[in-house]
C-alpha cells in the first residue's frame, strides 16, 4: 500500500485560508445581517470543516471506501437535519401556552 506524500505548501495554503475564513467569521459576526447572520457564519464553518476533512484528516487521498463512509455520514447528517427542520416548522399551529 503506497502513501500520498502532500507538499507543504498545500498545508500552508489550507493553514492561511483557515485563518482566513476565520477572521472572516469574527469580521461578519460584527455586522448585522438580521437573520443571515447564522446562514452565513454556518457556510462559513462548513467550507473550514470540509477543507479539515479533505487535507488534515487525509480524506482527499484516502481510498474510495473511507470516501464513500464520509459521504454516508454526511447524508445521514442531512437526513437527520432535514427530519429535524421539518418538525421544527410544522409547530406553527400548536398554541402557546403561558
């Protein structure tokens, strides 16, 4: 079994648009969006957390198993989101109580 070798400057490149994408969280976390606020600081997280995945957790390189484990980890991540958000707003005609 042969090993991928990743240069540095891949590391660099993905370390610098972590820092980045970060400071760009912190930078639109100060303006006022209403409520794209959490949209934005959430596409924001998922483009860090892919970049992660992909370069540092060697996904990117791995076989096409691990890949196909991820992505099935991943959809299942989105079943459960989408069951969640559709409970979550169908609850508009139950009354609240005070």
């Amino acid at each position: 079994m042969s090993q991928h070798v990743v240069p540095r400057k891949i590391y660099f490149a993905v370390f610098t648009a972590l820092i980045v994408l970060t400071a760009t969280t912190t930078t639109i976390s100060f303006l006022d969006l209403g409520p794209w606020n959490t949209v934005v600081a959430l596409g924001i997280a998922f483009v860090k957390a892919t970049l992660v995945a992909l370069f540092f957790m060697h996904v990117k390189y791995s076989p096409r198993l691990t890949q196909i484990v991820v992505a099935g980890g991943l959809f299942w991540l989105a079943i459960l989101l989408a069951l969640t958000l559709g409970d979550f707003l169908t609850r508009g005609w139950l009354p609240v109580s005070r």
